[in-house]
C-alpha cells in the first residue's frame, strides 16, 4: 500500500465528514467546494477540509480510490458519498440526518 494511500485512509477514520477539496473552509477556490462547505455548515457539526488542489498525487490516489474523477471527493463515517450531486438527492429523500445521527452516535 503507498504512503499516500495510508495518509487518506489515516485521515478519513479521524474525521466523521471530511472533503477533500480544492481549497480550505475558509478559502474554497471552486465553486463546487463552496457548495459543499455551505452544505455541511447548515448540519452545524464539525467537518473537515483537506485542499489537495496542488497534490495532483494525492488526488490521482483519491481518484483511484474512490473511482470518482472528481473534487470535491466526501467521506461520512468512514464511506465515500461522492460531492454534492450525490449528497442532494440523498438529502431530498430524508438519508442525510439520521446518516450524520450515526457517524455522530446519536
């Protein structure tokens, strides 16, 4: 296994939601990350953002990985959603909360 595979594997179990991105939460440099920032931001719990917009390694690694072309690229509880596109729909038809419910045992 690669170091770099490792590293996401790391960083994906220390974080209920992490986005990977092309930016930071506070600097998103696409407008597909900015809507997946505003997405988590009104469920008012804790989420990561890691920028791997200069990493072309890790993001052909990510790719590879999650066979999603892709960025933003979202993990929940430790599973691969894919971006917003996903997360919409999973959100019209009531999947989101109780999803978030368990990854924070509530």
């Amino acid at each position: 296994m690669s170091t770099i595979e490792d590293e996401i594997k790391t960083e994906v179990e220390a974080n209920k939601i992490l986005i990977y991105a092309k930016g930071t939460k506070e600097q998103p440099q696409c407008g597909f990350t900015m809507e997946t920032i505003q997405f988590f931001s009104k469920y008012e719990r804790p989420f990561e953002v890691i920028d791997v917009l200069h990493n072309t390694e890790k993001r052909e690694v990510l790719s590879q990985m999650t066979d999603w072309p892709t960025l933003p690229k979202v993990f929940i509880n430790g599973e691969f959603y894919g971006d917003t596109d996903i997360l919409d729909k999973m959100e019209e038809n009531g999947e989101i909360d109780p999803l978030l419910k368990t990854a924070f045992g509530e």
